[in-house]
C-alpha cells in the first residue's frame, strides 16, 4: 500500500468520523435541516422502525426535522465507536456506530397537545458512505434502536434555550 493512499485512508476515517459527529450535532439541535441536509448525498436514504423511511436529500433533512418538531422535542446524541470499513479504493465504504441517547418525546405518540415524557435510547446506526463532489456523505442510514425506557425521576435542565 503506497503512503499516498495510506494517507488517503487516515483523510477519509477522519472525515467520517467528523460526519458522524456533525450528524449528533444536527440532531441535537432539533433535526436542524441546514446541518442534516448536507450531511448525506443526493439520493440517500434514512430509516428508522417506528419514525421514518426517507429518501433523497432533501426528504430527510424534511423528514428528521419533522420527526424532531412532532415527536421528539429534545434530545442528546452520544455517538460511540464508530467503526469504519473502507472499499479498497477509499471512496465509499460502511460505518456502524452505537447511540446513547436521553430525550424528550411527545407521550401520545407525536399527538399535538400530548404530554412529553423523558426517556433513554440505545441501540446502533448502519451506513455507508460515499465520497461526492462535495466531500463524505451519508449514502444509507439506518437507525436500530434496541432498548428504550422512560426516564424517573425526569430530567432537570439547567440551561434553557433552543438547544
């Protein structure tokens, strides 16, 4: 393997990690469209079992902050190991992470008037990526959630605000 492609390797690990970390970015700051939407490539996909399937770049960036406006109303990502398996040409490949997450979801089922209950996620993102004309993006992601609970005593915020 030559250094210039080793290089390459260690440019694109890095680059996907940061997508990972700009995604958890977004997501925390409500689903925001101007940050999810360009994380993923034009005709991407993004599901969830019980949320969403969505497709093309736009849908999702629509979509998630939809999700965020209905259902759930606030939440923090803790993206954990991603591991990242690149195609031998170090131009797309897979990234699988874990999700820790506490949040706040609408109680009825995203019903507007509903009540909101405090909860934690856990379970793990399978993408692939691929290198655009624009840098890494999210080709496929698919989110497993796992486990799921409510939170008791409910959470305490020290800090109000939009995020």
């Amino acid at each position: 393997m030559s250094l210039e492609h080793r290089l390459a390797v260690l440019e694109a690990r890095a680059a996907i990690t940061d997508l990972v970390a700009r995604y958890a970015l977004g997501a925390d700051r409500r689903n925001d469209p101007a940050i999810m939407g360009p994380l993923f490539a034009a005709d991407a996909s993004w599901s969830c079992d019980g949320f969403a399937t969505l497709g093309g770049r736009e849908a999702i960036a629509a979509g998630l902050a939809a999700i965020a406006a209905d259902t759930v109303l606030w939440s923090i990502h803790f993206m954990v190991a991603p591991v990242i398996t690149l195609a031998d040409d170090a131009r797309g490949g897979t990234c699988q992470w874990y999700l820790w997450e506490l949040c706040t979801m609408r109680a009825d089922g995203g019903q507007a008037g509903g009540g909101a209950q405090d909860q934690w996620l856990g379970g793990w993102y399978d993408g692939t990526v691929t290198l655009t004309e624009e840098g890494w993006r999210f080709q496929t992601v698919v989110l497993d959630i796992r486990a799921q609970g409510e939170i008791a005593p409910p959470l305490f915020f020290k800090k109000a605000g939009g995020r």
